[in-house]
C-alpha cells in the first residue's frame, strides 16, 4: 500500500525501525484484550512479527497495518489499514491505537483513508471489518464508518465472541 495522508496524519508503511513502537501497543492490555497475544516480548521479536507477517503480507498481497503519525509531531499514534486473510473472501480492514490517541478522532480519520484508497486505488466494492463483540470503540467506529453487522463469525469457550461488519463501498 502507498503512503497515505489526511489533514492531520500520515500513514506508512511499517520498517523495521518501528519495532519499539510495535513492541508497545501490541503488549498494551486493551490490544492484548482485544486483538489477542501475538507473543511479542522483546525488540527482537517485534522485528521478526514486522518482517514476517507485516511486510511479508505487503509482499504477497500488497497491503498491510500501516503505522499512523501525527502528521506534526511525527510520533506513531496506532496502526491502520487492510489485511487479507485466507479465512475471509474479501479484505477487511484492522486498526489498533495507543490510548494516547483515544477520543481524538484519529482512528476515523485514519479509517477513512483507508477505505477512500480501497475504494479508488483499488477498486473494491466491499470491505469486512471483525471485532469482538465487547469491544465498544471498535463497533462504535465501525457503525459510524457505514459498516453493518452481519453475523457471528466465530465464538470461543472463554465467552468471547467475534463479530463480522461489512462496508459496502
């Protein structure tokens, strides 16, 4: 995926050079709640997840999480962009924030862009979107996105259940 910019942020492709950045929000507990463990514990391991799953989807499916800045200040508020997953049968859209960055309308802003470029670069005529279904913000920001729930896409022993929204573009 191309860089992408809005009035306030800048979305780009991850590097390796971002694995603190990665480290710290993939280990914050609301991503760990939410999102799940992706076994991230050390520098080294963050780096190894980018270069494996991050670009390496960018590689073979040409796109990816794209790390959000602050356009101004240039620090890493989150991640946002599209994923393609074997389980799905269209691309559907992830994002994760730092609690920084809560309540400030970046997460929409930066999901916007992503859809207008899924829209116009690539011409989608649909987008998913999962979430589990305690997860308030997320669903909050898919409804305000246009994206609608369609069902339950899987459920777990723990109660956790997730949920699957689609965005007719």
């Amino acid at each position: 995926m191309k860089t992408l910019t809005t009035e306030r942020l800048i979305l780009r492709l991850v590097s390796v050079d971002d694995a603190p950045f990665i480290l710290e929000l993939y280990n914050h507990p609301d991503f760990y709640r939410f999102v799940g463990d992706k076994q991230m514990r050390t520098n080294y391991e963050a780096v190894r997840y980018i270069k494996e799953n991050m670009l390496c989807m960018e590689e073979k499916k040409g796109v990816s999480l794209l790390v959000v800045e602050d356009k101004q200040t240039k620090q890493p508020l989150g991640i946002c962009g599209l994923v393609k997953r074997d389980t799905l049968n269209a691309y559907d859209i992830g994002y994760g924030f730092l609690p920084s960055a809560y309540g400030q309308g970046f997460a929409i802003e930066a999901a916007k862009a992503v859809i207008e470029y899924a829209k116009q670069a690539m011409q989608l005529s649909q987008l998913l979107a999962i979430t589990n279904n305690d997860n308030i913000r997320s669903i909050s920001l898919l409804k305000k996105l246009g994206f609608e729930f369609e069902r339950v896409e899987q459920q777990y022993d723990n109660g956790r259940t997730l949920e699957l929204y689609t965005l007719q573009l």
